[in-house]
C-alpha cells in the first residue's frame, strides 16, 4: 500500500509539473512576442499557403487530366482517318 501511495504521489507531482509546462506553454502563445508564438503563427501561415498550393496544384492535375482525354480522343479519330485514307489511297493505286 505504501508503495502504491508513493507510486501515486510521485504520478501527481509529476502530472502538476506537465500542467504547469503546459501553461506555460498556451501562456507563450497568447504573447505575440514570444518566439513559441511567432514559430507558431510562422508555422500556421506556411501551412494555409501549402494548403493553397495543393488545392491550386489539384485543380490544375485535373484541367491536365481533362485536356490529355481530349488530346486521346482526337489520336484516336486521328488514326482512323488515317486509316481510312491509307486504304482510300492503296484502292486509288
């Protein structure tokens, strides 16, 4: 039982002392002037601006995606017109 009682005092000194570490740390956060806020705030940014990166890169993948189906589809008329006259000409020969 005593072991147990110091196992658990020793648990909740070392629960209040992470508690403290993480007020310190939202307290950090709310100073715009610290430098855990100002590597945060740096952070969030570049995070929105890739975030913005990747939708504009998608939106691009797929105007690629829809003009490389058009590009296949007219290959394909390609060739059978191309087929078509390789047989009008051997007739015509």
């Amino acid at each position: 039982v005593t072991a147990l009682q110091d196992e658990k005092n020793s648990l909740m000194s070392e629960n209040e002392i992470m508690n403290d570490r993480l007020d310190q740390l939202d307290d950090s956060l709310d100073d715009p002037n610290s430098v855990v806020a100002k590597k945060y705030f740096n952070a969030q940014l570049q995070l929105e601006q890739l975030q913005e990166e990747n939708f504009r890169l998608e939106a691009a993948k797929d105007d690629y995606r829809v003009h490389c189906e058009d590009l296949e589809k007219q290959l394909i008329e390609l060739q059978h017109r191309n087929d078509e006259l390789t047989s009008l000409a051997e007739e015509s020969r």
